[in-house]
C-alpha cells in the first residue's frame, strides 16, 4: 500500500500557474499557462523524450515536441527539464498528453495525463424583459443569455422560485446554443413565453439560472424581474351586413361591416364558409354585382396585439329570386324578424277569434232576455185598459148635462 502511495504521489510533478492538479486528472482555466512534467526524463543534456497529445476528435496522436525541437503547427515547446509547457491553454488542448522518456538505462518511461478545460462565463442575463403580461394569451416573458462559457452548461426559468418545464400549452421554451468558430466557447439562450391564467398572481416573480457542468460544478442565477399581469374584459365583435339580412337580388351589392370597440383599430380579415379569405385587411368587405358564387356564411376575426384574435357571429349572404332584398331564412336578420312576424300573426288570429265568438255569445244572450221581457208588457197593457175602462162610466155621471 504504501509503495503505492508513493508511486501515485511520483506520478504527477508538475508547476501549474491557475490549474488544478489531481493525480494523472488536470483541471485547468482557458487563457492560463499550464506546464506538464515527464517522468523519467533525464535531468542533464542530451535528453531523449517525446510530447503526444490526443484530443480524442480522432484516433491519432499528434507530436507536439521532440527534444530535436520540432513542434509542428503546436505552440507548446520542451523546457530544459523536460517539461511541457503550454503558454495559454484552449478548447483545443482538451484531451491526453504523453510523454514517453528514455532513461539513461535503455528504460522507457511513459507519463500520462488527462487535461478538463473550462471557462466560467459571466452570470446570465434576462433580455429584453417584459413589462407587462396579458392573462389568457400567450406573452414573452424574455431571452436568457449566457456567452463564453466551456462547457456549454444549461438555462433553467425559474417562476417564484420554482423551475418550468416546457408544456407546449402555457409554457414553451426555446432554446438555441451556439459555438464561436475560432475560440470554441459558448453562447446559449432561451426564450420563454407563459400564457398567465385568469385570476393567477397579478405580478409573478421570473428568474433564470445557468447550471455548469463538470469540471467547474456551480450555478448562476440572473436577476429577477416582476411583470405586471392584467386581465382584459372580452371585446364583442359585431357584424353588420346591408341590406339587412343579406338577401339581394341577383347583380345587387351587399356590404359587410366588422365592428370593433377598440383603439387602436385591430386587424381584420374574412372567413367565408370556415375558409379564411385571401382579401386585403379592412373592415369593409363589399360584395359587388352578386351571383351564386358569392353566397354563403361569413364571419370576420379581429387581431389585437394585447387581446388576441376574436371571431363575430356569421351571417348569411344569399340572392332573394324574387327581386326583393330583405331578410330571408338563413340569415341572421330575417330568421329573427320571421319569427317576430310568425308570433305576431298567431297573436293577432286568436284575438281576432276571441272578438267573433264574444260577440256571438253577446248576442244570443240579448235576444232571450228580449223574449222573456214579452209576456211581462201584454199583462200590463191589460190591466191599464181595464183601469180606463173603469175610470169612463164615472166621468160621464159627473158631468153637468144630467138631471
């Protein structure tokens, strides 16, 4: 055990200024020399030794120095002890060193060494952060940005703390990473956008973080930002078509008109039939000279930057062969004005007959009650002939012409 302390403890000799030395492991700061001791080699002149690097990207190893001074395209180079030495180390120095020495025995010595590169970028940053979010639509909340970093590491939202997934539904993130073609570093954002629930927290707390990897393992969490949410009352979209009830007789002109009670103005386009129309954006569609083709259902959709897209009722186009424009079956305004008529017309049929038969009863009842009242008017005139018959025979005996 304890030889082979030793001999681990033999294996790595080497001077780094801002590496990290673990047995035959090397951590070590991009940008920050780095020298490698060769085991073996002989401390007095000539030496006999050889630097090999492989990176891994392919199978072969490449000579970086040889005691004869050649170093090929590498600016690493041999130190009078052997050494190797590496002025500024780079993406492109990740991998396995080698340096295989003879000793002045005949014995050939091999050292091995396995070098982490690793850049910490700055903390990340929130991008073009929003201000304010709309409830029930989808709002972008801001990019996360971290940039010159080795490895690449990873972005994470965070909402009051807690970390977002991706749902595809009131969450999406969209990330991209990038790699600077000459230095090898990394740039890697991500975008988020949340549709806030109605009711929810009216100003939720979003933050991002940036998770490093391996050889250096930390976290760096950006500063947080505090959006406004609000929740806006639903616009009513109206449809207004003249003539009323879109029937027209055939070559006449019928005009569409999508009401919105908004400023700005939103954009509007026009569906015909479920298909949306390839026409110019505007709030006045006018249908001219209109034939078979142009009937149907239409229906137009407002596009508001803060309210999203709402769609009005539809209403019906048809041509009336009747030559009269008005409301027909089928449209909005004549389904509802036939009805009206409908109601009214049974109304005013059973009023009607409610008049005729009152009056027929009225009537029988007037004519028995002048039958009964008859026979009451012949006994009285009786008895009133009786009563002058009976005043007659006093009268004349009163009179002055008797004896």
């Amino acid at each position: 055990m304890a030889a082979r302390a030793a001999a681990g403890a033999t294996v790595l000799v080497l001077s780094l200024w801002g590496a990290v030395v673990d047995s035959q492991n090397i951590t070590a700061r991009i940008g920050e020399p780095l020298v490698l001791n060769c085991k073996g080699a002989s401390k007095k002149l000539p030496q006999q030794l050889e630097w090999k690097l492989n990176t891994g990207r392919t199978e072969a190893w490449k000579v970086l120095s040889t005691t004869q001074g050649d170093s090929g395209d590498s600016v690493a180079r041999i130190l009078p002890n052997g050494s190797l030495l590496l002025p500024a180390v780079g993406v492109q120095d990740e991998g396995t060193f080698r340096c295989r020495a003879m000793s002045r025995s005949g014995k050939e010595i091999k050292s091995n060494y396995r070098v982490q590169v690793y850049k910490i970028p700055g903390k990340p940053e929130i991008t073009d952060p929003a201000l304010e979010l709309t409830a029930g639509v989808p709002n972008k909340v801001g990019t996360c940005v971290s940039s010159g970093g080795y490895p690449a590491g990873t972005l994470t939202w965070h909402l009051d703390g807690k970390p977002l997934i991706s749902d595809g539904k009131g969450i999406s993130i969209k990330e991209e990473t990038r790699r600077h073609p000459e230095t090898g570093l990394f740039t890697i954002q991500s975008e988020l956008m949340v549709t806030p629930v109605l009711g929810g927290a009216p100003h939720p707390t979003f933050s991002c973080s940036l998770s490093l990897g391996p050889p250096r393992r930390r976290i760096l969490h950006t500063a947080p930002i505090k959006p406004n949410v609000w929740e806006v009352v639903p616009l009513e979209i109206r449809l207004v078509v003249e003539p009323e009830g879109g029937a027209v007789a055939p070559g006449g002109t019928v005009t569409l008109t999508c009401e919105a009670p908004v400023q700005p103005p939103p954009q509007i386009h026009w569906i015909k039939d479920g298909m949306p129309l390839p026409l110019p954006r505007s709030p006045v569609l006018r249908l001219q000279e209109v034939g078979p083709q142009d009937q149907g259902t239409y229906s137009c959709v407002a596009t508001y930057p803060t309210h999203g897209s709402q769609e009005s009722l539809a209403v019906s186009v048809s041509i009336n062969d009747t030559g009269e424009e008005g409301p027909t079956a089928g449209s909005v305004g004549g389904t509802g004005l036939g009805a009206l008529a409908l109601a009214l017309g049974i109304l005013g049929g059973l009023g009607t007959a409610a008049i005729i038969i009152g009056l027929i009863v009225w009537q029988r009842r007037r004519h028995r009650g002048e039958k009964r009242k008859t026979p009451e008017n012949q006994e009285e005139e009786e008895e009133r002939a009786e009563l002058n018959q009976a005043e007659e025979p006093e009268v004349a005996e009163g009179s002055p012409g008797g004896p």
